[in-house]
DNA sequence: GTGGTCTAGACCACG
DNA sequence: GTGGTCTAGACCACC
C-alpha cells in the first residue's frame, strides 16, 4: 500500500501524509471507508505507532480523515477536501509560472507542454 | 542585496542560496562577475561565515558559481546553467499539472492563469 | 429524538447527556415523565447500552434524573436544577467577559451582540 | 511561571497551551521575546520535552509562536493572533447568550453582569 | 481493540 | 544548545 524511502531527507510521518493524501485525492481510498488502525499501519510499514499516529493526526487537521475514538480513522467525503486542495495547487501552479517566465520559457512552450496532458482538446478552445 | 526570513521554516544557508540563484537567473548578477566574500557576505547578513560558505558550495554545485582558490568565487556564464534549469521546471510544471488535471481541472482554467502572468497575448497566438 | 454527531471529538455518552439536558431545559420533558430505558434508548441510536447507562448515571448525578430502582429514571422536577444551572451559567459568563475585557472588546460591541440574540428590546430598557 | 493540575482531566500539553495563550494575550510574555526553551520549560515544570514540544508546536499553529529551528520559539506580534482570538471569543459568548436565553435569563440581568466588569460606565451609552 | 497521551532516551540538522 | 524526529514501551478512556 505504501512504500517508504529511507534515503528521502524528509521525516517519515511526512511521507506517509503525502502518500495517503495521494491515494485519497486519486479516489483509490473511498470516502467514509475505514483506514487501517494505527497499529497494524505502523506494524506494516515497521515504524513506531507513534509516527503513523502523527501522520494520521496530519491528515485530519487537513481534513483527509475523520478519527472516531475508539474505532478507528475514516476518509472524509471528498467535497471537503476539494475546494482547498484546488486552491493549495493554483497558487502552487502561479509561483511555478512566474520562475519559467523569468526564464524566458514562453507561452508556446507552456501550452505544448499542456497539451501532452490533455491530449485531443484544440488550442482554439 | 538580500533579506532574510528567520521566521521562513527553511535552514538560512538555503535561503541564500534560493536569493542568490534568483539574482542571477533574473540577471542582476552578471556572468563571471566576482561575489562578495564569504567573510563580508557573512559580516553583511549577520550570519555566521559557515553558513555563507555552505550556500556558495551549493551554489557552486548547482552550476551558478565557480570557485578560484585564493581569489574568490565568479558567476557561471548563463549558457552553463540555463539548460538544466529549464529541464528542471519543465519537469516540475509537467508533475504540477499531472496533478491538476487528477483533481479535474480543466485546461480552460489553466489558460486563464497563464495569461494572468503573461499579459497581453492573446489566447490564439 | 436525539441525534449523535460521531465526528464529534467528544464520547458519545456526553453527547447523549448534552442532549438530554438540552431537551429537559427546553421543556420537551417534563417534570416526572419517564426516560426511556437504558436498553430501548441504546437499540434505538444504535449503541452501547453502558453508553447510555453511563449518560443517565452522569444526568442523575448533576440533578436532571432521579431513579426508583425497578420502575425507572425519572426528570427532575425544574425548581430542583434550575438554580444550579443558573449559577454555573453566570459563572461562565462572567469569566468569558472577563477574557473578553482584557483583548479590548468594548461595552457597546457585548450590546450589539446581546441585542442580536435579544431582539425587539430596546437598549434603553 | 505556570503550575500544572495533575488532577486536571485534560492532557498536560493542553494545559501548558492554555496558560501560555494566556500570558500572552494579557501581554506578560511581550512581542518577539524569547519563550524558555523546550528542555529547560520540561525540567522546570518536571515533565518530558516531547510534551512541551508538543505545546509549543500548538502555539505556533495557532499564530501565538514562532519557531527558529537551532535558536529558539518566539513570542509573535499582537496583530497577528488578535483577530482570531477576538472572533473565536466572540463566538463563544453568542453560544453562551444562547443558553442562558434559554434558561430564561433576562437581558436585565446580563447587563448587571456586564456592568460588574466595566464598572463606570454607564448604561445608557 | 481503538485512538490519545506520556515517558525515557536517542540521533539529527542547524547555527 | 536549539528544535525536530523517532523508537520502545506504557497507561488511559472509550466502545
């Protein structure tokens, strides 16, 4: 389900956010549907209990979990996750653009570089 | 020449280095021009001499800067670092919009965008 | 009758006593009525029913229930709480006006704020 | 400087949290100054420094610390927490009116209340 | 069994 | 010396 780099300089806890966010925002964890305990997670990835509760912790405060006490953390539905995620990525999107700019990168370039990822939508949209 | 963010989450060596690179991206840095000391940059900042030595080493590796024993430290001709800065965005553009198009956003959206930070040019160019 | 919200942080059983209590301020149940049965009351929201025991033992500890062993539990007569909770409320309020006072909140804006709860009564009453 | 409550239900960190917003918010730890570090608070208050830590990472989420890694947590300027603090309190004192409405507390009897804490000022302002 | 908190002790990057 | 992370192991409330 998850694999961990140890050579990644970023703290374990932060790699198993992304990974689960990652999962969660590409619909592979269901809304509503229930995660693994801490636990067995922590057992699984051979990491204390304490860093996948972290991770977890994480996850809720960003609203990608819901943890029921006692009975386990649950994938939040995903409207409320979206409209912040979308905004975290614009804003992501503009920095980006105003690095290539400075550059020199032009504006056909970029839209070439679009257009490998929406495939068949014309530029004349 | 640069302001530093204690308060900025990352260490103060990358803050230079980020400052530094910007400089000379943008051109305010012209090539083969000769960098402050490490001693001066340090005295200048109010940081200590190894924190300046560790960004120039970075900056060194990275392509910007190149060192002469007993002289000081030059900036790289822009030829020698231009191409793997610009394969190294376009990469992390390609990533960033891998995402995007994941959380269903359209590339009419993305459009609007890019023409808010390049103005002036009209969409069927 | 009552709704439980297992998102929210708090246990279940203190939910439970938060809407009982509720219910019995309000005036939904009356003096002397009888409550449900631990058992029927747990089937019908689905819970424990220690959880509801342990609700009912904490209403009848803070005054809302009385229970006559074999028969039941009973609401409390409203002059036997009400004084209690008056008190504990004042007390509240006046520690939050005090919070309230010190981060410079002016008189004027706790009258707006009470008129909106209060509306139709003048502020020269 | 802050003294625990052992027989206090809620998590030491929460209580540290508690104290320390509030020797902010009346102004006795001043803008900018240094906070005691994690392992010298953790000795004084006879506690592990994972759960000071713990605190002071609370704090700085919350807008009334900031941390310089390797230097130290500092005391943020007012301007920056006051508006929330003001809206959340302001919130809490709604919810409160509520109830005590509820209860059938007169609006005569809050501005009694209010009138103890802003003692001078009279009622027809 | 579940999540939440806490202790004791360790290592790391940073300055 | 500072904050940040992690492990190992423990206890608690809740259900």
């Amino acid at each position: 389900m998850i694999v961990l780099d140890y050579r990644d300089k970023r703290p374990i806890y932060e790699q198993v956010v992304d990974k689960l966010e990652n999962l969660i925002v590409c619909g592979a964890l269901e809304s509503n549907m229930k995660m693994p305990s801490v636990r067995s997670l922590a057992m699984e990835l051979s990491v204390n209990p304490n860093t996948i509760q972290r991770a977890y912790a994480q996850l809720e405060q960003d609203g990608y979990l819901y943890t029921i006490v006692g009975r386990g953390n649950y994938v939040t539905s995903e409207n409320e996750w979206k409209g912040g995620k979308k905004k975290a990525l614009c804003k992501e999107f503009t920095e980006l653009l105003a690095k290539m700019k400075e550059l020199g990168i032009s504006r056909q370039e970029l839209l070439e570089l679009i257009s490998a990822q929406y495939p068949g939508e014309e530029e004349n949209v």
